[in-house]
C-alpha cells in the first residue's frame, strides 16, 4: 500500500475514533447500573443498561479507531523514503 494512502487511512480513522469519543465518551467511566442514584431501589431499568453497554462498545471502538489510525500515520512515516537534498 502506498504510504499516502496509509497515512489518508491513519487520519481517517483517527477521525472516526475522535468522533465516536466524543459522541459516546470513554469506555472506562462509572456506569449506574439502571439504578437512579438519588434512590436505591432494586428495580433496575433495563433501557439504561442498555444503552450504557452500547455506549461502552462505541467508546472502545472510537479508542481502537485512534489507536489504529495512529499505528497506520507511524508505519507510513517509517516507509517513506529518506528525502534526498
């Protein structure tokens, strides 16, 4: 694959994960459980769990996206050829 087109991908899919994090925030904060946290009840919601979880995939996926995209804009600049001048 041409180095253009790696480092193309690279911010590509940095942009991806930048925007999946921002949308759906880091994977790795305090979730409620679909309990109301000024009432401990044992009812749980399930719509809240839910959507939590989906929210923690996405924000996994936007992580690996940056991480991904970054790999590709190193392994691109590694393969260009030294300039000559």
């Amino acid at each position: 694959m041409n180095t253009k087109w790696l480092n193309v991908s690279g911010l590509v899919l940095d942009l991806i994960g930048v925007v999946l994090l921002f949308r759906y925030g880091m994977p790795y904060r305090v979730r409620t459980g679909g309990e109301l946290l000024s009432l401990k009840t044992n009812v749980v919601n399930t719509e809240v769990v839910r959507i939590e979880c989906l929210y923690d995939v996405l924000g996994w996926i936007g992580l690996a996206c940056i991480a991904i995209g970054t790999a590709l804009q190193i392994w691109a600049a590694l393969r260009q050829s030294p300039s000559r001048g």
